[in-house]
C-alpha cells in the first residue's frame, strides 16, 4: 500500500491521515472550489516529493492520506498544505472571505490517525467518497 522510499540518509514507509475542516466546519468546499482544492493539495505534494496516497474533499472538511519523509516534521508539512491553499483559494474565490472570516478559511485544528493499518485508512477514505456522492 506505501511504498517503501529513501533519500540520502534514510529508508523509510511513512503514511499520515491528516483531516482538516474550513472554519465552523462550514460547507464551502463545492464545485469549483473543491475541484481546486484537488488540484492544489496535488500540485503542492508533488513539488515536495510527497506521495498521495489517497483524498477526498469534502464539503466541510478534507482528507489527505499521504507520505511525508521522516525529516519533515508533520505539522510543519500540514502548515504548508493549509497555508498555500487558503491564499490561492481566496485569490481564486473572493467570496470565500464573505463566509470565512478572519484571514484565513481553515480551523486551526487538524486531526491524524495512529496505529491504523493504511489500508484501513485507504478504505474508509474512498467508502466517505461514495456515501457523500450518494447524498
């Protein structure tokens, strides 16, 4: 399920569940905005050499499953994740601001998943994706 990497110092097989959710967990991440966010939390983790293992935007809240090397710690990497997309979100969608006070659209919270298997994690990310779809 992940994949074993190395770099210059290390082998490793990393994988963190990370769920972020826009401020008061309202639900603006539809059509072309979720379509975006996609694309942005993509681009973001392959100019990092980060895998993507599995995601899913929902609504009101997002999961990334993904690989980030040993060296980078993970709030560091979920502080670039939330940060690069609240600044092209609001340049993309101005009225964004109008339903995400404050400056920026994420909740300062972010939740992760331990002593999982990934491919438990793998499942319950793609089962959230069809019960939203069937909404």
């Amino acid at each position: 399920m992940v994949d074993i990497a190395s770099n210059r110092n290390c082998v490793y097989q990393t994988a963190y569940h990370v769920v972020w959710c826009p401020k008061d967990r309202r639900d603006v991440l539809t059509g072309p905005a979720a379509e975006e966010m996609a694309v942005m939390l993509d681009a973001i983790c392959a100019e990092r050499g980060w895998p993507v293992i599995s995601k899913e935007i929902q609504p009101d809240h997002i999961h990334l499953f993904v690989s980030i090397p040993p060296a980078m710690a993970v709030a560091d990497a979920v502080k670039i994740l939330k940060g690069t997309t609240a600044r092209k979100l609001f340049q993309r969608h101005p009225w964004l601001k109008s339903r995400l006070w404050g400056g920026n659209p994420w909740s300062p919270s972010v939740g992760t998943a331990g002593n999982v298997s990934a491919e438990t994690i793998r499942r319950y990310i793609e089962r959230s994706e069809h019960v939203t779809k069937r909404r």
